[in-house]
C-alpha cells in the first residue's frame, strides 16, 4: 500500500475496477485476463468481472465476498484507521505488525515492515495515505451482491476456513447468491490465505485457470 499517487478521491468500487480494466487493457491490448484478488483486490475482481465483461475472462476472489456483516466491517475500520501511527524504529513496526497478524509467517511480516513504511524526520510511518485508506475502507460497504449476481464469466471464490473477515455465514449466503461458480475453503488459514498458505493459492489459480481458459 502506499506507492501509487493518492488523489483526494476516487477509492469506490467504480474507480478501482475501472483502474483494473485500464491496466488490462495497457498490458493485454485486444485481450482479456483472468483477474486474481485478495481482500479489496477480491471486490474489485468481482467488479470488474461483472462492468468489463469484454476484459475479463475469469476471477478468482480471495477473502472476500458479499454478505459481510456491519460488525465486522466496524471492527475492520477500527484497525485500518488505528495503522495509521509512527515508530522509532522498524523492530517496533514489525512487532506491532506480528501482533496485529499473528498468523502470518515471519517473511511476510518483514517484507510488509520494509515495504510498507518509510522513515521520516527520525520516525517510521505508512506509505499508505491515510484518508485514502479511510475512504477505501468504507467504500468496502458497499453492496458486492448486485455486481457478483450479473457476473458471466467463470469464477472462483475461496475463504480462509479461520477468516473472521468473511465468516461462514457470509460465505454460505454467497454460495445461495451464486451456486454456479466454485468455492474453495482452505484449512489453517485466516483472511491472509495468500500469505498463510502461499502454495495452496497457486494451486488453486493454476488449477481454476487450467480449467476456464
């Protein structure tokens, strides 16, 4: 997060998916692509999935879907607003980050303390500006049913069986909502499947993609 410019607007669903179909179509002129999202990436694969149909040839959403309760859209806010904080050093950044995501392995803890921070004046803050991911967050709110329900081309949605992100509830309605498409549980993970279970992902995408195109 951080390293793209940060205009005052644009973090809705329309203006990430539509940045999607703009980078298909730099790198794949004439083509399509298979879309692969975790988190707000799965939301904008669902989008554009179902606004550039003539761009996307499949999806494969991870971690999030619709169906996702208030609740844990307020817990999700509280600590996406609560990152945005200093550090004296990046030993502190990287053990507030093993606390906040303490299922993740070790690497992917360093790789986002060196990634995601940046020093300054004697302090470690985000790149990540913090109004823009204030108002990405809430723009996560909004209805993913109606773009999911008009999607046409094949897709895969896959949960973290530990996710508290995308519950089982959430997971089943989605199921009802779309039973056409494929759903995948993966076991010893949390909402940070591609991080936890790296391989398993790979397999799943190679597999989904072997399949559909």
């Amino acid at each position: 997060h951080g390293r793209s410019d940060k205009p005052a607007t644009g973090y809705s669903a329309s203006d990430y998916s539509s940045d999607v179909a703009r980078l298909i179509e730099t790198r794949a002129p004439g083509g399509r692509a298979v879309i692969v999202g975790h988190s707000l990436g799965s939301r904008n694969a669902i989008v554009a999935a179902s606004t550039f149909p003539q761009l996307v040839s499949g999806f494969v959403g991870i971690d999030f879907t619709p169906f996702i309760e208030d609740d844990v859209f307020d817990s999700l806010e509280q600590r996406v607003t609560g990152g945005s904080r200093s550090f004296e050093s990046l030993d502190d950044v990287e053990g507030y980050l093993a606390e906040r995501y303490p299922a993740i392995p070790r690497d992917a803890i360093v790789r986002r303390a060196r990634n995601g921070f940046v020093e300054k004046d004697g302090l470690f803050r985000p790149l990540a500006d913090p109004l823009a991911m204030a108002q990405t967050v809430q723009g996560l709110r909004e209805n993913l049913a109606p773009a999911l329900s008009e999607v046409e081309v094949p897709g895969l949605l896959v949960r973290g069986v530990n996710s508290v992100l995308v519950t089982a509830a959430a997971f089943e309605s989605t199921k009802n909502l779309r039973p056409d498409l494929e759903f995948a549980l993966v076991e010893g993970a949390d909402h940070y499947v591609p991080e936890e279970k790296p391989v398993e992902i790979a397999r799943l995408v190679h597999d989904f993609v072997n399949r559909t195109t």
